[in-house]
C-alpha cells in the first residue's frame, strides 16, 4: 500500500518514537529509522519529510552520531529537535557550544508566530527543554524564530529549503503546543494530506500475514491483555485453525484473570483458534526465588516465557511461527538503535538467544496502544476486551519491588482488585490511562486494635496518558482513596499503610520495575 510516508532518524534519544506517534496522531504514517540509514535507503522509502530526534550526545565530539551535508540538499523537508537541531546547526555551519545555563522542564518560549512552524501558535508558548548544549549561532541563511532568556537560538529555520529546527521537545505532552508545531511541519512543510488510517492497517496485514504464514503452524503467546488479544484476533482471521494460542499462568496475574482468559478465548469463546492453558505459576516462583533486580527478573520471566512456549510447541508438532503482541512502546524502551535501555521487556529485550522457531512475528510492533485499540474495535473485538486495563508481560512480578513469593503475589492480587473495584464504583475508570495496586518492599510499624503491627506498604498508581510514553499522576478524589485504604488496610492480610505515586513520566515509568 502506498502511503505518505515521514521519516524520523534516530539519534539516541529516550522518546524517538514518540515523535512517530505524534506524526501518527496527524493521520500521516510514521516510521522510526537508524541515523546510519544510507541516502540511497532513504530516499528508496520516498518520505514525504525527516525529522532528526533528540540524543544524549554532544555534536562537536567525534565520536557522537552524525549525517552527511548531502541529507540536507535531497530536497525532502526536515526539522531537527534538540540534538537533531544541534546537528542541523553544526554540520551546517553554526556553532554549538556547551551552553551558560543548561535548561530542563516547562520553559516559556518566545516564537515567531509568523514562521511557519509556529502559525496558530501563542507568542509565548510553553515547551519541554531539556539540553546541556545549545545553539550559538544559527547557520547562514537561517532564521532565529524562536528564544528564551538562556537560549538564543530555542528555533531556527531556513524555509527556501524547507529546513527548521526546535531546541525543546514538542514530542512530549509537556508542551503545550507541541501537536500543533508537529501538524504545521507534517501539512504546511510536507504538504502532507493525511491518509494513514487503521482500517488499511488491518487490511493489509491480514493479507501480509496470510502470504507470510502459507500454510504453516502457528503459536501464539496470549496473556489476554490488550496487545495479545487484538495480535490473536488478527491471526485468528488471518489463518483461523492454523493458529494454537497458549495461555500462559504464571502465577503473577490479576485476581481471577486465568479464568477470565479461558472464557473468551476458549473453547466456548467467539474466535476459531486452538487454545492451551498452562499452569507454570510453581516453575516460575521457583526461578524467581531470592531474585531481587528487577531487569534480571524480566529476564528470568522472558527465558521462561520462552521456554514454554517451545514445550507446548513440541507438543503439538511442528510450529513455524511465534507470534507476540509487542508494541512500539515496548521496542523503544528495550533500546532501539543508539537508544538507552529503559527496561526490557519480556518480550522483546527479554527474550533469550536461542528460540526454537522459524521465525517470531510481531503484527502490532510498530503501533502504539491507542492504535492497537483502534484495530482491536476495527476487528470487531468486544469493547470492554478493547479497553481493558493495561498489564505487563512479566505480570505482577513487576509490580511487587524486591523478591517475588507466592505470599507477596496474594497481597498485591487482593490490594489490586480492590483498587480496580473501587475505581470502577465511582465512575472512574474511562478517565485514566492505567491504574493499579503495586507492593514495595518496605514494612513499617503500625498499630491495629491493640496491637503493634510490622506490615508491608502498598503503593497506589494512576496515570494520566496518550500514548504511555509520557504520563502525568491522575488526581484520584481523596474520598475514593481513602475508602481504598480503608478496605486494603482492613481486608489484605500483610498490609498495614497505603501510599499513593504522585510521579510522572518522565522521571518514572508507569509500571514500578
């Protein structure tokens, strides 16, 4: 399918491929590439724009990545953000130095709002900053659109050649009219007109998958989350019987979840597929005994997952092929590229080397969750299937901090379900991205009746997010927090004090490990 296509090159940044969301959520499709993409590559792939992402890196080292000065005469539009920006500026002739004052969080910053990028813009508007290098100077021929009171050069552009470049991070929801200077580059600069849309993504790849596929066996990994459940479906109608989905229950699921599973996806569910339930949960707390670091645990829950999966395999025949339901988020923060590993994630950096299959296939590895929804009711699933609470891979052994028991596993089963039941009471469900109860590994004094307790704390999460790339801390009402603690306090064995996690993201993640 041909498509208008914008590519974004990544420098090594934490949040690249949310810049690829952000393209998408303009109806405009968006892939992320390595910046050691050759010119022919890239032009073989006929963007309609390129957008440099942000880095670690200072660009006046040898050592930090680069591109050629010849990306910039291709005649294709591109904007530069943060490092990428830096990049522009250095490579063509300005001068990047490490800046006086270095600049992190909400900055209000003063645009041009006769340039292009910034039309339908506030005079001043607040951005994401976060950089230690900055601009200097801009190059010759280019325009500054853009300043705060430390950083003279916060945007530039040269429109003759359809390059600009923005210092802060309009990615990020942090600032406020980052979608805005995103749709002015894709549609005033591209010329971009908007037709990427998920009806044509589930088209085509249930065509792909049935070519792919031909007549072999498949395996699929369903945990009943969101992302596995729409990957199932979209097999399930690809080749039906050829698929065996199993269930894994590892024993680190949400209260009465396993049973929840079956009945949809079993024999008395709505989809033709092959369904196996395996019950491992022993297997797992045996290997997860006396382990404490949570990316070893991933690892350790990957392996296994794996291991499974090629037992059941066995079982059955042949197999050919393991499909996963790993997402985009789930690849970036596993590293990509030059990127930074946030945590693997088990299935994807948490997979082990040796996998007993022809080939793993990952249908939704390059949608982010809020499309993975919209293919999930494009496929007809069940609306409360399509917006079901997020859950990881490895379960709830990432969300009890420190050593994994069977003990610790009950408490946050229990702590968890009351939470989700209490939030479902008072209507509050819909308005959060993802919500749940996570035990820490700290135990307090606490006094119960008449007597001393020394009992574990449980810590509450509710977020706030699009894309499960950046989140902000839901401001849950106090009378629904306090009856959750009340019933936690009063009902789960083990617990004695209820926190609740203010923080964002950045500088935390959603999940607690």
């Amino acid at each position: 399918m041909n498509k208008e296509t914008v590519i974004v090159l990544d420098f090594g940044g934490q949040y690249n491929q949310l810049i690829a969301r952000r393209v998408r959520e303009c109806s405009v499709y968006c892939e992320v590439k390595p910046y050691t993409i050759s010119l022919e590559e890239l032009q073989a792939l006929n963007p309609k724009g390129i957008i440099f992402t942000g880095g670690p890196n200072s660009v006046y080292e040898e050592t930090s990545p680069g591109c050629s000065r010849e990306i910039f005469e291709l005649g294709i539009p591109i904007l530069g953000i943060c490092y990428g920006s830096q990049l522009m500026a250095h490579v063509l002739g300005g001068r990047v130095k490490t800046a006086p004052v270095s600049e992190y969080g909400r900055t209000e910053v003063e645009v041009d709002t006769k340039d292009v990028m910034f039309q339908d813009v506030s005079p001043k508007s607040v951005c994401w900053m976060s950089h230690t290098d900055y601009i200097a100077q801009a190059p010759e021929g280019f325009h500054v659109t853009a300043h705060t009171p430390v950083c003279p050069v916060a945007a530039m552009s040269f429109p003759e050649k359809r390059l600009y470049a923005v210092q802060f991070h309009p990615e990020v929801m942090h600032t406020e009219e980052g979608r805005q200077m995103l749709e002015n580059f894709v549609y005033r600069v591209c010329g971009c007109t908007g037709d990427w849309k998920m009806d044509s993504f589930v088209e085509t790849a249930i065509k792909d998958l049935r070519e792919k596929i031909g007549g072999g066996k498949v395996l699929c990994a369903l945990s009943g989350g969101v992302d596995s459940s729409v990957a199932a479906v979209l097999l399930s109608k690809a080749v039906g019987k050829q698929l065996t989905c199993v269930f894994v229950d590892h024993g680190l699921l949400r209260k009465n979840e396993g049973n929840e599973v079956e009945e949809v996806f079993g024999a008395n569910g709505a989809y033709e597929l092959n369904f196996i339930r395996v019950n491992a949960r022993q297997r797992y707390y045996e290997k997860l005994r006396g382990v404490t670091e949570p990316e070893e645990k991933r690892k350790i829950i990957g392996a296994e997952f794996i291991r499974v999966f090629e037992e059941e395999a066995k079982k059955i025949g042949a197999v050919d092929f393991l499909v996963q339901g790993t997402i985009y988020p789930d690849v970036i923060e596993s590293g990509l590229g030059k990127s930074a590993v946030i945590k693997s994630h088990h299935n994807v950096g948490g997979l082990p080397d040796v996998v007993e299959f022809k080939e793993i296939i990952e249908p939704l590895r390059m949608l982010f969750k809020d499309e993975v929804r919209k293919a999930g009711l494009e496929l007809g699933i069940p609306k409360h299937l399509v917006f079901r609470q997020p859950f990881p891979g490895p379960g709830l052994g990432v969300r009890i901090v420190g050593e994994v028991t069977e003990e610790k596993v009950k408490i946050v089963q229990e702590a968890d379900h009351i939470y989700r039941e209490e939030i479902a009471r008072a209507g509050l469900e819909q308005n959060l991205g993802q919500y749940f109860a996570a035990l820490t590994n700290m135990r307090s004094v606490g006094v119960m009746g008449d007597f001393r307790t020394y009992d574990y704390a449980v810590a509450l999460r509710a977020v706030n997010t699009s894309d499960f790339m950046t989140a902000e801390a839901a401001q849950i009402p106090w009378e629904v927090l306090n009856k959750v603690t009340n019933r936690i306090v009063n009902e789960v064995k083990g617990v004695n004090r209820v926190l609740y996690d203010c923080t964002g993201k950045p500088p935390g993640t959603i999940e607690f490990e």
